[in-house]
C-alpha cells in the first residue's frame, strides 16, 4: 500500500474513531443530564403554578419552592369527559401534553370543536388546588393552551373558590412576537386579571379581552381585560383558549360538578 494511501485510511480511522468517541461522550452526558432536566422542569411547573396562586415569590430557592408546593398545593387529576375527579393515572406523575398524543388517550377534535387550535385534546388533564389550614380549596388552578399568532401558548388559569373570581393568569410557555403578543407577559397586563369575573349571573362565559382599553364606567367592566396594541391575533387566540377550556369540551363540567358537591 502507497504513503498516501496509508495516509488516507489513518486519518479516516482517527474521524471515525474521534466521531466514536464524541458520539459516546454526548449520549453519556445526556444520560446524566436527564433526572436534573426532569427535576428542573418540575421545578419550574411548580414555580408557575405558585406564582398564578398568589403563594411565594420570585427569591424562593429550588427548596422552598417545592416545600411550599407539597405544603399547600394538590394535584387532582380530572376526567375531562365526565367532570369528575378520577384515580385512573397519578396526578403527580401524569403529563396532560404527552396524553394529547396518544390516540388512546385524547380524542380527535372536530374544526367546530378546535376554536384554541389545539387539534387534540385529552382525555384527561390535572387540577391544582390551593388548600387551607382545613384541607378547604382556596384556589383551582387549571391547565390551557391554545394557538396565538405564531405558537400556542401554555399556561394557567387560577380561580378563586367561588370558582367565578380571577386569583390569576398567565402563561409559561410561547414565541409570540416580543413587544406586541409577548406582552402577555407583561406585569403590568398580566396585573389587570386578578379579581375579574369569569361568568356571568346566569352562568355564561362572560370573560373578555377586548381589542381596545376598558372602560372603567362599563356594567362589564369586572368581565373585561384590556386588549394587546398590534396584537390582535395572540389576543383572539388568548380569548378562544379560555372560550375553549371554560366550555363544555374542557373544564366546564367539570366546573360546573364542583359548584354542585359532585366532582
């Protein structure tokens, strides 16, 4: 064999052997990696889900904001198609998101249906509720999502024990436009929620982002946000999930079971 032939094959066997080795080294690191990523995300759910309740602040450290979460916090898992609470799954350990792509665990929704754009919905989904000294629910908080302008938006939606009353809104998750549907984000947006109306006297979805300022004077103003400056598609797409979610094929029912003692 030719110099330059035993030139080319030793620096083919040293790439292949360098790929080999890197190839190794990354699945490895993956490997390890994944319990923290796991625990992270946990960690970040639970920080979310305390802030939308109201409960603890943005200095807690990783600890604190899993004893307040253990402490105050439980998770009940909802059979969406009855209403009721189930024990079908472990409510600490079942992922709504992955279930909605799982045939067997979600169901196929019609173009009628999907108003948050969702495309599938699961069977069943997780209630977080805020106890008191007395295992008494102060707080419901609810899982949504639904498409904006340019992704869908995850979040959650707390509610009050009259179950009517706003404790607070938000989302954790999106990639909508910085400065116009981003703003979902914003303090100062996100501030205006806390104490509106969801439904109306005679049970109807009254909630509403408008596409222009409230007016303070209005006999709707306790159902009304202020809507989003160039931002109307995220806006249309906030109000369609909470149209979604709140109605029959989310957690209306459910809602609805718990006002009457039946969930």
């Amino acid at each position: 064999m030719s110099s330059q032939k035993e030139s080319t094959v030793r620096t083919l066997v040293v790439a292949l052997l360098v790929c080999l080795v890197c190839s190794v080294l990354v699945a490895g690191a993956a490997v390890a990696l994944r319990p923290t990523q796991i625990e992270n995300a946990l960690l970040d759910k639970q920080r979310n889900i305390l802030a939308i309740a109201g409960l603890g602040d943005a200095s807690m450290s990783g600890a604190e904001i899993k004893a307040l979460f253990d402490e105050r916090i439980v998770a009940r898992l909802v059979d969406l198609e009855t209403g009721r609470f189930s024990d079908e799954f472990d409510a600490d350990t079942f992922d709504p998101l992955r279930a909605a792509k799982d045939p067997a665990l979600s169901k196929n929704l019609s173009g009628s249906e999907d108003i948050a754009s969702i495309n599938r919905r699961e069977n069943y989904s997780v209630a977080y509720i805020v106890e008191d000294a007395d295992r008494q629910m102060e707080t419901l908080i609810l899982p949504v999502r639904g498409y904006g302008l340019w992704s869908t938006l995850h979040g959650f939606l707390a509610l009050r024990a009259d179950l009517n009353t706003v404790q607070g809104f938000g989302f954790y998750q999106h990639a909508e436009t910085p400065g116009l549907g981003g703003e979902v984000d914003n303090p100062n947006w996100r501030g205006q929620w806390p104490g509106k109306q969801i439904f109306s006297e005679d049970g109807k979805l009254a909630i509403r982002i408008l596409k222009s300022s409230v007016d303070s004077g209005s006999p709707n103003a306790h159902h009304q946000v202020d809507g989003l400056a160039g931002a109307t598609l995220t806006v249309n797409g906030v109000n369609h999930l909470l149209e979604y979610w709140l109605g029959e094929n989310g957690f209306g029912p459910f809602i609805d079971n718990l006002r009457a003692g039946e969930a």
